[in-house]
C-alpha cells in the first residue's frame, strides 16, 4: 500500500468550498485513477476508525461515512449501488445475515 504525507489525505467534494466559506485557501489536487483507490482504501480504514471510536450518539454519522466511502470504491470497481446491494442479498441468501447474533467459538 502506498503512503502518503500525513498532512495530505482524501476529502469529500465539498471541503474545499468549505474552507473557501470560512476564510482559508485550501491547497488542493485531483488524485490519478491509482492513487484515487489507494486513498480510497486508507478513507475506508479512517472512517471505521472513527466509527469503532464513536459513541452511540455519533456512531450513525460515522456509518454514514463509511457507506460513502464503501459506495465510492464500488464505482471505482465498476459496480453501482444496486448491483453492491444484489451481490449482499446473495451472500445473506447463501451464508445469512448478522441479525441473530450468533457467535462461534470452535468446532468440537
């Protein structure tokens, strides 16, 4: 994985008007296709960082955020929402969900 300036990291479209908004100039570039999906990939550690670190409260912002992230690396494999959320039904069908909480422990 290829690292990159901690003072640089991928942000959602709208920051740099942001920044404009409150009185800073922002000094930003456009990632290439390569290091788009590697930043990508660090966003997605960040983000469930940050969710993992939420308390009950923000932990669905923090969600939020991971999807988004989750959403852009999907187009960037040339899969949109509706075929991500087809291939998760086929999973769920085949292996099931999470909704009864089993926990395994081993095999006898």
């Amino acid at each position: 994985m290829v690292r990159y300036s901690e003072f640089s990291k991928l942000v959602r479209d709208r920051i740099p008007q942001i920044i404009r908004e409150d009185g800073a100039e922002p000094i930003t570039y456009t990632a290439g296709p390569e290091e788009y999906r590697s930043r990508l990939r660090d966003k997605l550690g960040e983000e469930v960082a940050e969710f993992l670190a939420a308390d009950e409260e923000s932990a669905p912002e923090e969600l939020a955020d991971v999807l988004e992230v989750v959403r852009a690396l999907a187009t960037e494999l040339g899969v949109d929402a509706d075929q991500l959320e087809k291939i998760r039904e086929a999973k769920a069908r085949e292996r099931g969900g999470f909704a009864d909480r089993i926990v395994w422990t081993g095999n006898r």
